[in-house]
C-alpha cells in the first residue's frame, strides 16, 4: 500500500468587490442629465450632443462594469439594474448615431416604453433596498412614461416636461451615489438614504 498522501486542495473563497454602486448612480447620474438638460431646452449655444460620447464611455460602460462587480458581489438587483441601463446607454447611443434622423420615427418613444416597463418591476423591489434607491427609481419611472407620452403625441412641451424630471432623477442619483462614497471613505453612513419603504414576503410552494 502507498504511503503517499494527496493534499486536499482547498479554493479560497473570492473577496467581495468594493461596492460599485456608486460608481454606477453616478454614470447613470451624468448622463442622464446632459440628455435631460438638452430635453429640458436648457443648452443653448450647444450641439445638444454632449450626452452622446458619455452614452458609450460613462453611462454604457461604467454601468455595465458596475452590473458585473455586483454579479461578483452577489446583488442580483444591482446586477440587473446597472447591466440593464448601461445596455440602455450603450444602445440609445448606437441608435442615434446610426440611424438617419430621416428614420427615426416614433423610436425613442418606444424605446421608453419599453424600458418603463422594465422599471416598473425594479421599481417596486427597489422598495426593498432604502429610500433613496426607491426615488430614483420612481423619478425615472416618471421620466420615462412623460417622456415617451410626450414622443408619441409629438408633443415638444411634454418632452420639455420629461427633461426637468430627468434632471431630478439624475440628482436623486448623484444623491445617492455620494451617500455610497461617503460610507466607503469613512467606513459608516454620513448621508441618510432611508429604510426600505416596504418588505415583501416571500412565496411558499
């Protein structure tokens, strides 16, 4: 019989990412206000392009690489939320870069809706989180359905209308994206961000 001994390989368990929330709220955060500032009528003496670049480079990809550290931290709903809207960037960008303005059509407005519906399920579990990721939420629900009302009726003051709600829902973001930095430099909560706004209970088989 052989003496000899295997040693058991053991896999340490992988550390957690640092919380990529924040870095997440704030892509999403700057360019939603740049696109909402142009919706708002507020850029003059300006393309009304600038949101365009950070579409890709910021609110694309910054939200996709948070999607994915929250893959790796185990958060399903930060998961989706920042994977979902940095594919959102990423593919409005796209669009108005590639399809003729000639074409565009009514597309945005689908686009919303389509997207509002999405949120309107993040946005009842986002109840779940705290108060400050709720209102985020919400605003952008309100964003989103004002929006595409206002695209569908070519109506350009309810676009106008959706713009200023836009800015509100990129500062509720930034908001709590600061809350989040706050809490990793120092180590404890320095903004309030609020309880969860209800629990839901599970579902027994």
């Amino acid at each position: 019989m052989s003496t000899d001994t295997e040693a058991a390989t053991v896999a340490a368990p992988a550390l957690p990412a640092a919380d990529p929330a924040p870095l997440g709220l704030a892509a999403f955060a700057l360019t939603t206000f740049l696109l909402s500032a142009f919706n708002a009528g507020l850029m003059k003496n300006a393309s009304g392009d600038a949101w365009l670049g950070y579409a890709f480079a910021y609110g694309g990809l910054g939200q996709l690489l948070a999607g994915m550290w929250e893959f790796r931290n185990r958060n399903v709903f930060g998961a989706t939320a920042f994977s979902t809207y940095g594919g959102f960037w990423i593919g409005l960008g796209l669009w108005a870069k590639f399809v003729p303005a000639a074409s565009q059509g009514k597309d945005v407005g689908w686009i919303l809706l389509s997207f509002a519906i999405f949120n309107t399920y993040m946005l009842l579990f986002s109840s779940q989180v705290n108060m400050a990721v709720f209102l985020v939420f919400l605003t952008l629900e309100a964003t989103e359905i004002v929006l595409f009302v206002g695209v569908f009726a070519g109506n350009a003051s309810i676009v106008k209308v959706g713009g200023y709600v836009g800015i509100l829902t990129a500062l509720c973001a930034w908001y709590t994206s600061a809350a989040g930095v706050g809490a990793g430099v120092t180590g404890r909560p320095i903004l309030p961000v609020g309880r969860p706004l209800m629990a839901l209970g599970g579902v027994s088989s």
